[in-house]
C-alpha cells in the first residue's frame, strides 16, 4: 500500500495498518485500515486510559501525581534600572552595570572594607 508522508509528502510503501517513519525526514506516520476493521492483534497493545487520555507507559491508575517541586529561596537582590527602569537581578555587589541600556545602577547593597 502506498501512502504518503505527513510532513514531507513523500510516497512510500507499507506493509498495512501501523506506525510507519518516513525514509526521507524520519517522521512517524500512522497508517489505519480501513472504516470497521480493526488493525491486526499483533499490532493492538492494550491501553489504559486516564481522565479521557492515554496512560503513560507505567502509570499506575488512580495513584495521585507526584507533589510540585519545592519552592526555591530567591537569594539575590533584584533591583530596576533608574534609567530605563528594567528589573534584573544582581549579586551582593554596591553597583551593576544595567543590561539593557548599560547605565551604572546602585545596588543598595554596601560595599565592604577589604583589608
């Protein structure tokens, strides 16, 4: 059976109903038969469905999600630019160089005697 690529348009030959990448740009075509038959047994592998949706390969049915990541510190100062007032962070520094216009801005943070 010919078919013909997705992506690229390309024609190629399938044996039948299946998962098929294109010879040309490697893209996964998905051949069905026709209207009433079902695809081959060696090709259906049974499926579970979650909330409508395909399961994952290993999800567990009616196991709750994984809980969010935890909520990280957010350790350095943010300061706005008095010339073209952009937000950006700085590290514990008394002045930075603003990335966007390059004027000097004033950290609040006070510098240290070194010696």
């Amino acid at each position: 059976m010919k078919v013909r690529c997705g992506s690229c348009r390309t024609e190629f030959d399938v044996p039948g109903a299946g998962r098929f990448a294109c010879p040309v740009c490697g893209s996964v075509n998905v051949v069905r038969t026709a209207a009433g038959q079902q695809p081959p047994p060696q090709q259906q592998a049974p499926q579970q469905n979650l909330g409508g949706y395909p399961a994952a390969p290993g999800a567990v049915p009616g196991a709750a999600p994984p809980p969010p990541p935890p909520a990280q510190e957010q350790t350095l100062p943010k300061v706005e630019c008095p010339e073209c007032e952009f937000t950006f962070h700085v590290g514990k520094i008394a002045k930075a160089t603003c990335p966007n216009c390059s004027a000097e801005v004033s950290t609040g943070v006070e510098e240290e005697d070194e010696g």
